[in-house]
C-alpha cells in the first residue's frame, strides 16, 4: 500500500470524511481483535491451569482426586463427542455459505448452538450431582474454577453463535470472504473453546 | 510458526490435531500410566509442533501485470528508486543524476515507511509513515537541487511488497535499491536484493549508502 507524497502529511480531509485510517496491507483488524483476544484467554486458562497443576502436583502428591472424590468420568466424555461434534457442525455452516448455501449455514448454526447448550446443560446436571463444593479443599475450588471457566466460555460463545444465527436468519452473510465474518470469527472462537475443553476433560477428569 | 487459528478452517484442523493428541495421550494414561502420558504428550506434542513449524506455505506468484505498464522503445526512461534512511544519501542522489543525465527519465522514489515488529503487527504506523515522508521531502528536496524533478511515495514497510506496489501503477524499466553497508544493512541481512531479483524481471542496480563516512566527510 502506498500513498502518494504530495498527500497532506498530517493526514488532512477535504470532502468532509475522517481520512482513511493507515493499517498494515496484511491483516485485518477484526481478525487482528480476535487474535489478542484468543491470545489473552490462553493466558488466562494457563493461569487456571497452573493453580490446578500446583494444588494437584505440589500440594496434594497423593492419588488424585483425593478419597473420596470422584468425577463423572464417562458423563464428561459424552460431554466431550457432543461439543468436538459441534465443532464439525460450525465447520459444515461456515462451508455451507462459501458455497451460498443459506439453508445450510443455519442449519449448522442452530446445530452447533443446540449442541453447545446441551454440554452446558449437562456440565449443570454434573454440577448438581458431584457431592462436592467449590469451598472443599483445594481439589474442589480447581475442578469448579477451571471447569466452571470453560463453561463460562461455552455461554459467550453461544451468545455469538446466536448472533450469527440471528443475523443468518434475516438474510445477512454471503460467499465473498468479507461477507460472511461474522460467521467466521465467532466459528474460530468456538474451536478454541473446543481445544480448551480437550485439554480439560485429559487432564481433569482421565489423567 | 503457523498461528492455527488464523481462519476458522484452519482452527478446525486444530481441534481434529489437538483431540487425536489428547486421544492418545488418554489412552496411555489409561492402559499405562500418568507418566507414559506425559511421555507421549512431549512426544506427540513436539513431533506436531514441529510439523507445524516446518510446514511452509506455497509461494505464489503475483503476475507481471507491471510489464503491461513498461515504457516502449523511444519513450521516457522509468527509474524506480526504493531507499530506506538511505534516501538522502550522496551516493544514491549521484547515481540517480547519473542516470537521468545519460538520458531523459521519469524517476520515482519510494520510502518503504520502516516500522518496529510490534507497531506492524498492531497497525499502528502513522509514526512510521511520518517519518517515510519527512525523509522523502528531503531527498526530493535534494534532487530538485540537483535539476532532477523527481515523484516520491511512501510505501509499504516491507521494501518488496512496496516495490510491488509501486509497479503495478509505475512501469519502471529499471530499480535502483539503497541500502546500508553490509554489516549493518537489515535488507541485505534479510537478502532484500536477490528476492527482488528473484521476483522482478527488471535490471536492478544496487547502491550502497554509507551515512556515517559522509558525515564525516562533510
């Protein structure tokens, strides 16, 4: 990108617009922002993961989960098939519509956000049946902190996949890559919350 | 290395990659124990971030479009000049009236606007530009001195993708890029001139500009 030097260096505008603002040619400042932002929730879920990894390895030393905890081990990796399944739903939508495919860009919208809710909907079920609390023990307090964190995750995440579903419905997005963005950003951070979920459910409940 | 959450395609294979290594990792937690976990974790971990580190994308090629630009036989001479700090150098200027005295031709000088990674990445190259442009006036200052009527532009930060630019709008016949010394010339660390051989079909002088020495000199 170039601009030519007798342009107003103080970047000036004569037609009444804002002056364009200079970016770099190559990425795009949206996908930029979700960059940083996916950058700062590994952050995040690594500081998470560190509490968890010192109460169990430094702390604790013993068999883990300590007696007499015990966690749902096949709940949660039904839990697991159904969020990695909806992570290839938002991948049949976001393909559906770079072919103009409208009916199935919804359908994998609402697919994928049925399938998030169902995982939130039974990570609630698990909450209520576990027999323990947060306040018990520092096992307790890691297991809700980083679980109840993903599942934080998942509801942001439904929240876009239902924005992006609205916005679907009313005939917005198209084929053209700057079309269908807001499909696409919302699609990157469900596979994240997707990765955080793998890593989770290894190291929580079956490790 | 590869960021694999660049597009949601990408960030799909991820999840596949991750949960086939979380699979297996599972699986040696469960049939050995949470020390053969960690070592097929490191394993597999590594192997797939070295995978990912190695995998290179597919060079394309933009076409020549600047060839339909070319100036024909007889025509005016089109110089493109691509110079960093360099720009207001004495030895780029001699070259340029060097050139433009042998015989008529329409020079046009580009200042790639230099920025720091970090300003790069984040947009942020107003500072950068300003710069470009402070040091360009100058050197189109000079060469008017010098009875050369000379165009400028600020470019991109990266100097081949700027050169790029620059021909797709301006069919020069010949580039002249100027560098620093070697030793402490970043484009020619980064081999700025053979990749510029490599890309444009053009002759392509290259001029060394030694800032200090003339300033000692002067």
């Amino acid at each position: 990108m170039t601009s030519a030097a007798h342009a107003d260096p103080h970047g000036g505008h004569h037609d009444g617009h804002p002056p364009a603002a200079n970016r770099s040619s190559r990425v795009d400042a949206r996908l930029l922002g979700i960059y940083f932002f996916i950058a700062s929730e590994v952050m995040l879920f690594g500081s998470f993961f560190t509490a968890y990894f010192f109460a169990r390895v430094v702390v604790h030393k013993g068999h883990w989960p300590p007696e007499p905890f015990e966690l749902p081990v096949y709940l949660a990796l039904l839990n697991t098939i159904i969020l990695v399944t909806s992570s290839f739903s938002m991948h049949w939508a976001l393909q559906s519509i770079k072919r103009n495919n409208r009916s199935g860009l919804v359908a994998g919208l609402v697919l994928t956000f049925g399938l998030g809710l169902t995982f939130l909907l039974i990570q609630a079920t698990e909450y209520t049946r576990l027999g323990f609390a947060p306040s018990d023990t520092a096992f307790g307090s890691t297991f809700y902190g980083l679980t109840g964190l993903h599942g934080a995750h998942v509801f942001i995440g439904l929240n876009l996949l239902l924005y992006a579903l609205v916005r679907a419905a009313r005939g917005h997005y198209g084929p053209a890559p700057h079309d269908h963005l807001g499909v696409e950003l919302p699609g990157i951070y469900w596979h994240f919350v997707d990765v955080m979920w793998i890593v989770v459910y290894t190291t929580v409940y079956v490790l | 290395m590869k960021n694999p959450f660049r597009t949601e395609a990408e960030a799909f294979q991820f999840v596949i990659v991750m949960g086939l290594l979380f699979g297996a990792v599972a699986l040696a937690g469960v049939l050995g124990d949470r020390w053969v976990a960690l070592g097929v974790f490191l394993a597999l971990g590594l192997g797939i971030a070295l995978g990912m580190y190695m995998k290179t994308e597919p060079k394309v090629r933009e076409p020549a479009v600047w060839d339909r630009h070319r100036a024909a036989p007889g025509e005016r001479k089109k110089i493109l000049v691509v110079a960093n700090e360099t720009v207001a150098g004495r030895a780029l200027r001699g070259e340029i009236v060097h050139r433009t005295k042998e015989a008529d031709a329409d020079v046009l000088v580009v200042c790639p606007a230099l920025n720091s990674p970090l300003r790069y990445w984040a947009s942020d190259e107003d500072g950068a530009r300003a710069n470009a442009q402070e040091r360009l006036e100058r050197s189109l200052a000079a060469l008017a001195e010098e009875g050369v009527e000379a165009r400028g532009e600020v470019g991109d930060a990266d100097p081949l993708q700027a050169m790029e630019d620059a021909l797709r709008t301006f069919g020069a016949d010949e580039i002249i890029i100027s560098t620093h010394p070697p030793g402490r010339s970043n484009w020619l660390e980064k081999e700025v001139i053979a990749h510029a051989r490599e890309r444009f079909d053009l002759p392509i002088t290259h001029v060394v500009v030694d800032l200090e020495q003339e300033r000692a000199e002067a």
